[in-house]
C-alpha cells in the first residue's frame, strides 16, 4: 500500500549531499553518473559534476554538442547514480533532462577554473582526436591566443536540469538490510514508498 508523506526528496538529497562532501575523501567530491539513451536506443553513461539541485531538479554542466548534449536532444528521458560509498549513501534519479537557461550556464562557466575554462574551449568533446601529442599542442595553442584576458563561455557550452520524477534512496547496511525509500512525483507532490532490500 503507498501512503503520502510530507517528506521532500529534494531537501532529503541535499542533506544526504552536505554530508557526503563533509571531510570527503573523494577527489571529485559530486562526481555523479549520467545515463542517457544513444540513437540506437542503448542506454550510456559518464560520470559528470554535480553543480546544483533545487525544487526544479539535478543540474550538471556539459558541451551541448557532445554525445550526451545530442542523445538528450533525441531522447530527453536520463538517470542519474550516486554512490557514496564512505557514508553509506546510494542515491538513483529518473527524468527527463533540459538545457539550462544562458545565464544559469554563464553562471556555472564563472565558477569553473582557468584551466577547466581553456580545456573546454581548447577541445570538441567527443570529437576524434588525431593524436596524443595534439592535446598538449591544442591546450597550448589556446592558452596563448587568451593570455592575459578572460575566456569566454563557449555558444555550445551550457548544462541540463535533470527534472525528476522519481527518486530512490539506499542507506547502506553491513547486515544488507539496507533501507530503500522511493519517491515518485504525484501532481505536484511526491509519494514515498519503503522498498524491499
């Protein structure tokens, strides 16, 4: 049997995040996984930067040319997997995913630093590269034609909001009862349901 809880998923992951990037050992403290679906119908995923969540969804930054940007044009329905594994935390969302506004996007690109601004505007993502060697020269390349000013965002760098309409929570237990607590939007709230381990 559901039953309606008050409970927001959104404020409940965003307490689960503040404790996960509290004295993480991770490198990339809210690196989280992405799945889309390529043309061919298969699903494919990358772990991406987590930027921001709110009541309008799960928010992560990318070119808007690269495979992701072009599965989600075909195909908006995505997930998104978060396992961290030193508090115990596994976190799962569906929905469908949307491009972001140009002045949420140019918000992000200020937050980010020279070297991830100039890598991105040195690169097309996905896109063949002829050698190893070219990286290097490319960066170089680029760091040199900006010495010295800012670098502009990109035209095809943007990001894209996650919009769920579900939300699973595993808090994780050595026993394996682990707890599972799913949320599915109904309307403009959401109803929980305790899950079988």
């Amino acid at each position: 049997m559901r039953l309606r809880f008050m409970d927001n998923p959104i404020s409940k992951f965003q307490l689960w995040w503040q404790a996960a990037v509290a004295d993480s050992p991770l490198q990339q403290k809210s690196a989280v996984c992405v799945s889309t679906i390529d043309e061919s119908g298969f699903p494919t995923g990358r772990f991406v930067d987590l930027k921001a969540v709110s009541d309008k969804g799960f928010v992560f930054c990318s070119y808007l040319e690269s495979a992701k940007g072009k599965h989600i044009e075909c195909n908006p329905k995505s997930a998104m997997t978060i396992w961290w594994d030193h508090v115990g935390y596994q976190v799962r969302v569906v929905g469908t995913a949307e491009i972001i506004s140009a002045d949420e996007a140019e918000h992000f690109w200020q937050t980010r630093s020279r070297s991830a601004q100039l890598t991105t505007t040195a690169f097309d993502q996905s896109k063949p590269l002829d050698s190893e060697d070219r990286l290097t020269t490319q960066l170089q390349e680029t760091s040199d034609k900006l010495a010295g000013q800012p670098v502009p965002r990109p035209l095809n760098w943007g990001g894209y909001r996650i919009n769920p309409i579900s939300i699973e929570f595993l808090t994780f237990r050595e026993s394996r009862l682990h707890l599972r607590e799913l949320f599915e939007r109904n309307g403009t709230g959401w109803e929980k349901q305790l899950l079988q381990p």
